[in-house]
C-alpha cells in the first residue's frame, strides 16, 4: 500500500473517529439557561410585534400565537413552582424544544400568503404592536414574571380574537363604535401591564 493511500484511510478513519464529538458539540453549542430562555421569549415578542406592525400577522394568526404563547408561560410559571422558583435541566430543555416549535410557526405564519390589510396609521393596529413590545421589554429586563406574562398574552389574545371576528364580519374593517371598544380594552391592557411591570415581583 502506497504512502498516499495510507494517508487517505487514515484520514477516513480518524474524520468517523470525530464525528460523534463534533456532534456532541454542536448539541451542547447553545446551553439551555434560564437566561436563554427568557432571551428567547422576549425574542418571539418582538417576532410578533414585527408582525402585528408589517402586516404579515393576521389578527387570528396573532391571537393563536398569543394563546400559544400564554399556555408556554403557563407552564414555565408551574414548573417553577413545583421546584422553588428555578428551573431544572429538563425543564429547560422542554421549555426550549417548545419555544422551537412556536419559533417555527411564527415563520410560518410570517411568511404564508394570508397578510393583514393595515393601515399604519391605525391607532389600533399601532397600539396592538407597541403593547407587544412593552411585554416583550418586560420580559427582557426580568420586570415580568412568567405568570404575569401569561396572564397579559392571555388578555392580548382574547382582543386579538375580537378584532379578527370585527373585522371578519364587517369586509376587514373595523367600525367607529368596535375601534371605540377595542380602545378601551387596550387602555385597560396598556394600565395592567404598567402595574405588571412596576410591581415588586420580579423573574
């Protein structure tokens, strides 16, 4: 067996030999903390509001989102619970593999064909994404607990709902007296979240 032939099994062999820890590495490249975590959800926040803002979020693909994101927070708020307010390991990891899977259906939510018709001038449509964003910087600077937030994206759904069937059952707009409505609800959001994120809990 000739000098370059041998060099080139040798390489074969030591390139399988990597593999399984190139692979190890590249699992354990992005720790699961529990800052991570919190990272990842005011990212999703401000992935929504983004949407909310260009349009490439209907009001119910919004509101699903919403409610998807409610029930993560949900959960994150029990399992902190059962284990004196930390997460564990697993929980990290199962609360990661689910913020995966919203990550992806906000893509693809973002990136279908269905598009809400705003108008940026919208009071409405203007004040449902700056909400997003107060949440979502609540949640980054640790003012939001995951109760707290799952309790808001829970109320933010449920106007997300209303606005949807409004402006389903009136050719995509909304009336003066159901934007007048929707004002109100959203003052109500916009005072909960103030007192959410000016309380003394904290994430």
């Amino acid at each position: 067996m000739n000098s370059t032939l041998k060099i080139s099994f040798l390489s074969t062999a030591l390139a399988i030999l990597a593999l399984p820890v190139v692979a190890q590495n590249a699992s354990s490249s992005t720790p699961v903390t529990g800052q991570s975590i919190q990272d990842r959800k005011e990212n999703q926040q401000d992935r929504i509001a983004n949407g909310v803002q260009s349009g490439q979020l209907t009001a119910g693909e919004t509101s699903n989102l919403e409610g998807k994101e409610a029930t993560l927070n949900q959960e994150e708020r029990d399992m902190r619970k059962m284990d004196n307010g930390k997460l564990s390991t697993a929980d990290k990891q199962t609360l990661n593999q689910q913020q995966n899977q919203l990550s992806k259906q906000i893509y693809q939510d973002k990136h279908n064909s269905t598009v809400q018709n705003t108008n940026p001038k919208s009071e409405v449509g203007q004040r449902a994404e700056n909400q997003q964003d107060r949440i979502a910087q609540g949640i980054k600077s640790g003012q939001l607990t995951a109760g707290e937030t799952a309790h808001l994206e829970k109320n933010e759904a449920k106007v997300n709902k209303e606005v949807r069937n409004d402006r389903a059952s009136n050719g995509g707009e909304l009336t003066s007296q159901e934007r007048a409505r929707v004002n109100r609800q959203q003052n109500k959001m916009s005072k909960q979240i103030y007192r959410d994120k000016h309380n003394s809990r904290r994430q």
